[in-house]
C-alpha cells in the first residue's frame, strides 16, 4: 500500500499467513520435512472460559512446553500438537512420545492414534503436577556466595544437581560493586566443584557478592528427565 497508509490487523495478519505459505511451499519443494498444515492451533480444547493472571482469556501457546519447537517456528518439521483441556500448553508429537517412553521415529501410529483419541480431553503433565520442570530436584537454589579467582564460581544453600554442560539461570546476584551485578540470564556449568558449588561460564569481573536465586533451565529440566533431545 503506498503513501505510508498503514495496513490494518486483517491485512497485516493476511500477508503474515501468504508468506509463510510460500516459505513453507519452497521448503517443500527443496524436499524439506516442514510442517505444511494450519500454523495457527486447531483441533484442540475450548479454553476461552479459563483466564489468564491478567483476567484474559486463555489461547493455547504455539510452542511444545517441553522442546519449545512450535508451529510458528521453522526448526524441522512440526506435527499436530496437543492441547491442553485444563490450561495454555501444547505438546508435540515427538514429545508426547518421549514422556510415554515411546520415541516417536518407531511409535508414529500410535502416537498420533492417542492424540486424535485425546485430542480434547487431554490434562498435561504439568496439570497433574508430574512434570520435570516441577520436580523438586530442580527446584531454585540460593545463592550464598561468589567468587571469581579463576573461574566464576558460586556457593549455594543446599545440594545441587548441574553437571558440566546444563544450563542455569541466575537471577538476582549482586556483588560488592554496582560493575558486578548481573541481570538475569542464562550461563553453562562448567565443573562441579562440591555437592554444593559449582563453577559457570560467566565473567564475575571483580567478583564477590552473594545473594539471588539459581536454578536449570527448562529445557535442560526436561532433557534431564529424557522427554526432549535428538528426537524431541
């Protein structure tokens, strides 16, 4: 549309879906497995009658709670999904396939068969609390103390379950100078030094200072559990 005239919601949503049908088309055509149905959720649960913290109606997430591949990404193919009756998640068939044990690559048919069978009675893992990312093993730790002599190393409250390679999330840590705070984000286990310490991949500068919170990221909480990795 010319003369800097914007284009309204319909319009923009339009062009949005005629883009990703030629992009999926040429993926096709390059012999690529890509999801080529509906990118919008279809086939699940109604639940417009649940709310969110903010009092709106629910919409089902266009990602797997447990890989994060979604229909709205482009990373390989990405099957039907499903829903959830009772809350937001959704959940890919290979995923669906890993939490029953059963990779997906050699139960495809029966797979799919439990998800048209449940594909709208369906209360995830999360909604009957079994989930990874709820298990206690994972659950935040304290942070008591830092250092940085060497490496980046920090001291918690209690026991904790990283080995070299997982991902953590620091939240809250301040050191003794305003150079040392750190925002949230996410750092990779570099060694487990005690059942209680453990060093990371973070630049401390001039090191010091203690408290916040650290824990596993979600998608190495699932890994963890085996629900997500080389087939999810």
């Amino acid at each position: 549309r010319g003369g800097g005239e914007e284009l309204t919601a319909e319009e923009r949503e339009a062009r949005r879906k005629e883009r990703e049908a030629e992009r999926v088309q040429a993926l096709l055509a390059a012999g690529k497995d890509v999801y080529a149905g509906e990118r919008d959720n279809a086939g699940m649960p109604d639940i417009s009658h649940l709310c969110d913290g903010k009092g709106r109606p629910l919409k089902h997430n266009r990602s797997c709670h447990v890989c994060t591949q979604g229909n709205a990404s482009w990373r390989g193919g990405f099957f039907q999904p499903l829903g959830c009756s009772k809350c937001e998640k959704i959940y890919c068939p290979r995923c669906i396939g890993n939490i029953q044990g059963k990779p997906y690559a050699e139960h495809k048919e029966e797979i799919d068969q439990f998800i048209e069978e449940h594909k709208l009675s369906y209360e995830c893992v999360c909604c009957e609390n079994k989930c990874a990312c709820q298990a206690k093993e994972f659950e935040p730790l304290e942070v008591i103390s830092s250092s940085a002599d060497k490496c980046a190393v920090l001291r918690v409250s209690a026991k904790h379950p990283f080995k070299p390679g997982d991902k953590v999330r620091v939240t809250g840590h301040h050191g003794s100078c305003r150079d040392d705070e750190l925002k949230k984000g996410e750092w990779a286990v570099k060694q487990s030094l005690s059942p209680t310490s453990f060093s990371i991949e973070l630049d401390l500068r001039k090191g010091g200072g203690k408290g916040g919170k650290v824990e596993m990221v979600k998608l190495q909480k699932h890994k963890r559990w085996g629900w997500a990795g080389a087939t999810g």
